[in-house]
C-alpha cells in the first residue's frame, strides 16, 4: 500500500530519495549535473511530499515558489523498485493539490531530454512543453513544460 504526507526539505526520506535521485542523474548526465546542482538544493523547501509504498521510502518531489507567483516543481523521483505503480502521478497530483490551495495558479518544471519516462509522465498529466526559462535557457540537453493549476488566493509559505 502506498501513502503520501507532506513535509519540507529536512525530512529524513526526503533526503533518502534525494540521494538516490542524485546518484542516478549522475548516472545519466555525468558532469552536466555540476551545472544542475546549483539549482537543485532542498535546503530552503518548505513543500515536499514523500511517497512511501509498504512503509519504505518510494517516491518524492517538492515545489519552490517563483518570482512571478508560479511555483516549480522539483526533485520528482521515484525509486526504481517502485516504478510502475503510479507512485510519481500521485506525487505529482499532491504537489498540484498543495500548490492550488495556496493559491498558485501555474507549475513549471524543466527534466532533461535523457529522461524520457519522465517527459512522457509530464505531457500525460497535462503539462505542455514552453521555452525554457532561466537558468534553462539555451541549455541543450533541458525540458520545460507548464501546467495551469487551480485558482484561489496565495499565501505566504511558512518556513
């Protein structure tokens, strides 16, 4: 059985799935990640949502609030023995659910253009390819993709 709970950045599976994710974009990019590291660090990520199936650490994914009042959503992992199970959609629709309630209106993510399972879970729960956005812009080998969420009045993330 999975279940979902939210937490921030400091949560110990958090971390756990962090790690893994780390490792296996390491796998895939090499070097290029030195570039991606700069923007990925979960130190100041007050919305997360971990994901565990038969009480162990599965699947993750946070989001960041952006100037522009969006929110972008990163870290979306799951764990390879537990792939396939509709674990990275339920993340996905909690981090929506979570964003919509504290009024953000759009999403964007960037993933990479190695990652093909992750472009196809992306368009299937309605996200839409744009430009890249900074610091993505002119980078070769990066995604971008939007969704708009649901309406309400944003609040302020405590943290």
């Amino acid at each position: 059985m999975t279940t979902f709970y939210r937490c921030d950045g400091t949560d110990a599976n958090f971390q756990t799935l962090i790690a893994a994710l780390d490792a296996e974009l390491t796998d895939r990019y090499g070097a290029q990640m030195d570039f991606y590291g700069a923007f990925n660090g979960v130190q100041d990520v007050y919305t997360a949502v971990v994901a565990l199936d038969g009480g162990k650490p599965a699947g993750c994914g946070c989001f960041k609030p952006l100037a522009d009042g969006s929110v972008e959503m990163k870290r979306i992992f799951v764990a390879p023995d537990a792939r396939k199970k509709g674990i990275a959609r339920g993340v996905m629709t909690r981090l929506e659910e979570w964003a919509a309630e504290l009024g953000y209106t759009r999403a964007v993510l960037e993933t990479g253009t190695s990652q093909p399972e992750a472009i196809g879970l992306y368009e299937s729960i309605g996200y839409y390819g744009i430009e890249n956005y900074p610091p993505y812009v002119g980078v070769h080998n990066s995604v971008c993709y939007e969704k708009q969420l649901g309406e309400g009045k944003r609040t302020k993330i405590m943290g």
